[in-house]
C-alpha cells in the first residue's frame, strides 16, 4: 500500500460509500461495533482496494470535520468538494455517535 498521504476527493467518495455500506464501523448499536478484529480487517480490505494505508485515520478526519461543520459544508473554489462530501456524509445525522453532546464554558450555559 502506498504510503503517500494525500486523499484526492474520489478516494475520500470510495472511503465514504465503502463506510456507508459497512454500518458496523459508524453504527454503535449494530451487534459487531465492538469487534474490533471485525472492524480491522474491513478497514483493510478498503486500504487494499484504495492502496492507501491509514483509511481508518481518514475516515476519522472526515466525520469529525462534517460533525463539526454540518450544515455551514463551506464556499469558493473548496466548496464545491465540501458540499458533495458533506452530502456524502449525511447518512451520519441519523446516528448517535455522530452527535456527540458539546459542552460550553459560555455562563449561560446552564440556564442561570
């Protein structure tokens, strides 16, 4: 597998489709989420197809950014590509794990 870092955005949309297709590796309450044997060599197989290594890290960068910018996807020249990566993505929202609760420090947080 290559070691070369860079994504271009169609293997970011075959890492995407390939994670959306296997839902144990986003879905917390499918039976096998904990398997991490299970979990490893799918993430294996998708480095395999894609001569990548690291598939798993940047499935990691991909959720967490459209978990943090979901529904603000971005604008210029980068939009186009974040906006078709973030309705790639949106099969997520329906997901507990991929609404992780935020905290804040802001005062009136709590209802003061």
């Amino acid at each position: 597998m290559s070691a070369n870092i860079f994504w271009t955005p169609e293997q970011d949309e075959i890492l995407i489709d390939f994670v959306r297709n296997h839902d144990v590796l986003y879905n917390i309450r499918h039976p096998d989420y904990r398997k991490v044997q299970a979990k490893q060599h799918l993430w294996e197989s998708i480095g395999t197809t894609l001569e990548k290594s690291g598939s798993c890290k940047r499935w990691g960068y991909a959720r967490d950014y459209y978990i943090r910018r979901r529904g603000n996807p971005g604008s210029g020249s980068s939009g186009f590509a974040a906006k078709k990566r973030s309705e790639l993505l949106s099969f997520l929202d329906s997901f507990a794990a991929s609404q992780r609760p935020t905290t804040t420090n802001s005062p009136g947080a709590k209802g003061s």
